[in-house]
C-alpha cells in the first residue's frame, strides 16, 4: 500500500541519500505534501510558489510524463512508480553547450552594439 | 525508383515500413492496430539529422548569415554534426564540432571522414566544463556561424514540409505518430503538420532516460528546456529507460530484420505502449514510429549482444540517443 518514488542524486540530500522512498497520496500534489512530512524541502524544490511544477523538473508516472496526465492534480494509485528527473531534453551535452553558446553570443552581439 | 541532381536533393521521401510481426494480435473481429516504420536511416548520412540540417544551412543562406566558406561551429555529440558535416562539405563551408569524449568512436571517424574538425570537452568536469569549453571557442572565434538547432525553427520546418506530407500521403489512416525528443524538432513540426490535417491524432514523445551519471551532474535551477518545445503539440510523453531501449533495438532487428540504433529502441517502446491500450479499448490503430538512425555506429558500445544487464552497464554514463 504505497507508492515507490525514485529521487534524482541532486536531490537526495533531502532523502537522507535514499534513492527510492515511498509515500502516499490520491493525487500528485497529495503524495508531496505526503513526502515533504518526512523530507522537509523537496516539495518546495520541486512545485513553486505558484503551485505548478518547476519549469526544469520532469515527473513521471509509471514512465509517463505527469504534465500530459493532469500535473500535480494527475490521479495515483497504489503501485504508482513516479520518477523525478532534472530537465535534460535530448542531447544533454548539445543542448547545454549550445544553449550557453546562443545566450553568450547574445550578449556579446548587444554589448558590441553599444 | 528516381534519379537525384545531387545527394543533397535525395533528402527525404523514406519508406514507410509495416511490421506484421511486431503489430499486436488483436481479438477476432476487433479493429486492427498496426505499427509502422519511418525508416530515416535511408537518408543520405544515415539519420533522420539531414532534412533538419539542410533545412538550417538554407535558411541561413536564404537570411545572409552564411556566406561561402563560412566556418559553422556545433556543439553536438551526434548525428547532427555528421548531417551537417556532409551539407557542409557539399555547399562549401567549414564545420567545427565541440563535443566530450564519450561519445562512440565510429561518430568520431565518420565526422573527420566527412571532414569536420572536432575539440573535445574534457570529460572530467562533467557538462559544466563542456559549456566553459564552448563558451571559450564562441569568444575566441566570435564569426563563427552557430546554427543552434534546439532553436533553429528551420528545424522543425524541415519535418512540417517534408516528414508530416511524406507519412500522410503513405498512411492516410494514421492514428498515432512517435518519435524521439531530443531537440524537438521532428515531434513540434511533424506533430503539427499532422494535428492540421487528422482529427484526434495522438502526437506521443519517447525522451531517452539515461544513467543517472548524466542527471548526477545536473543542478534542478539549471535545467534545459529546447526554445523549439512545444508541449501543446504533445499528447503524450514516455520517458524510457536504457534497458527498455535495448531490448526493444534488439527485438526490432530479430522479428522485423530492421537493425536501429538505441533511440529507436526508445521511440518502439512507446509505439507499443500506445499500440498496446488501443488492443485493449478495442480502437483502431495506424502507429506511424521514426527510426532515427541504423545501428552501425553503436556496434562498439557490444549492446546488441550478450545479457541485458552487461548492455545496460555498457551503454551507462553514455548518451545513446
């Protein structure tokens, strides 16, 4: 009668190093309520002050991105498998190095034309 | 079959496969549900990359931003630079790719053949040290042309001009439509074309979750979102994992004699979760899936053979799709 929940290494150190810890909860919003009683600050890490998910964090259930089945109003069920990954699209490398590249060259290109 | 100007005009118009044997069985009388492969392997470097890089090197040309003999600089660990190393060469610019060292060894040889140059990333300061490293190059060579596909809405043109016609014009009755997400080019631009033109189309990711090597480097405040992401275009998004892909490349080659690349492996993992729930509820299904690339250039990673759990191990810390 739980939900298994695979946390990212970046975040473990609100887990006390677990890599997989369990909790409860109708929906997705429930479970992290349910997680921050015993992990104080990872839910606070992971939903913003708005209460939506952060921008840069991808939840899934049962491999299934949640943002396609509800965000933190998506339905779990005892069983549920929910991972949590760090924003990474694609090419993790290319798009990081490219990504600084396009906003460097930006900013050079506007302090040129000043 | 048809005759070409020149290779760069043989860009595109892949076949579009059916796999009897890898369609799930559905009940007698049910409606079928049938799964088919866009074999963009057949293109001219071998990957779905080419139609995106021609499609950003013309536009460039069309813009100004590249005149002849310009030196394009990309920071990518894959096909890309091969697709653009091979435009490149035939439209008369330099190419210059920035990647770490653990990419395969046969994408290093393939782009020196096609006559890229390449600097590597050190690999020991993770990807903070490979955005220093490309940061460095773009200042020290500040008229070097970056095409930044993550950005690049020639992109995405490139699949909602040329991928999104060729599958309609071959699957008429296409229900469903899977592909990888990587710069979000071939999902935002097939994915639209298709949402214009077929009522309730289900435009389905699969993103490739890999060791937690590459997440372990990753701080939460710095992720990576592509400019080009569209989730409105989505219906869907799988995220799977490394041993899924494998033993889905694997099966795809021994029942169906299609020999991809792990993104691939990827992408068919999807395709029959979707398939899979169409059995299930009864509905017809036509699950057009893309076949990124072959899976020659991922030989030496001894994936294909042997336990899954060695070629999970193997393919960990790597960035196989």
């Amino acid at each position: 009668m739980a939900i298994e929940v695979r946390i990212p290494t970046i975040l473990r150190s609100y887990t006390g190093g677990a890599k997989v810890v369990e909790g409860a909860g109708d929906t997705l919003a429930d479970l992290l309520a349910d997680l921050d009683s015993r992990h104080a600050g990872l839910r606070g890490r992971l939903v913003t002050d708005a209460d939506a998910l952060h921008r840069f964090v991808n939840v899934y259930v049962n491999d299934e991105d949640v943002r396609f089945l509800g965000a933190l109003d998506a339905k779990l069920n005892d069983g549920d498998s929910i991972t949590i990954l760090p924003a990474v699209a694609g090419g993790a490398f290319g798009f990081a190095a490219a990504a600084a590249i396009a906003s460097h060259t930006v900013a050079t290109r506007a302090a040129a034309a000043r | 079959m048809a005759r070409y100007d020149s290779l760069l005009d043989a860009c595109g118009g892949t076949p579009l496969i059916g796999l009897p044997r890898l369609s799930p069985a559905v009940p007698e009388g049910a409606p079928p549900v049938r799964l088919w492969a866009k074999l963009e392997d057949r293109n001219p470097t071998g990957s779905i990359k080419d139609r995106a890089a021609l499609f950003m090197v013309r536009r460039a040309e069309a813009d100004g931003r590249l005149r002849p003999g310009d030196t394009i600089l990309e920071p990518t660990s894959g096909n890309t630079g091969i697709s653009l190393a091979m435009v490149a060469k035939l439209r008369g610019y330099r190419l210059v790719c920035v990647m770490p060292e653990n990419v395969s060894i046969e994408r290093i040889q393939l782009l020196r053949m096609y006559g890229a140059e390449i600097i590597f990333s050190p690999p020991a300061g993770g990807s903070n040290q490979a955005v220093a490293t490309a940061k460095q190059i773009a200042t020290e060579h500040p008229d070097w042309v970056m095409l930044y596909q993550y950005g690049n809405e020639a992109n995405a043109r490139a699949h909602y001009e040329t991928t999104g016609p060729e599958l309609l014009q071959d699957l008429p009755t296409i229900t469903h439509f899977v592909a990888g997400l990587g710069t979000t080019g071939t999902l935002m631009g097939t994915g639209r074309y298709l949402r214009e033109k077929v009522e309730g189309i289900q435009i389905v990711a699969a993103e490739p979750r890999y060791g937690e090597l590459v997440y372990g480097l990753r701080n939460i405040d710095e992720g990576y979102v592509p400019e080009l992401y569209d989730a409105t275009v989505l219906s869907r998004r799988f995220s799977v994992g490394t041993r899924d892909a494998v033993l889905r490349t694997r099966q795809l080659v021994e029942v169906e004699g299609i020999f991809a690349g792990f993104s691939t492996g990827a992408i068919l993992h999807a395709s029959l979760a979707v398939a899979h729930e169409a059995v299930r509820d009864g509905r017809r299904a036509d699950v057009a899936f893309v076949v990124c690339d072959g899976g020659w250039k991922y030989l030496s990673t001894g994936a294909y053979g042997g336990t899954l759990a060695d070629a999970e191990e193997s393919l960990e810390g790597q960035l196989w799709a």
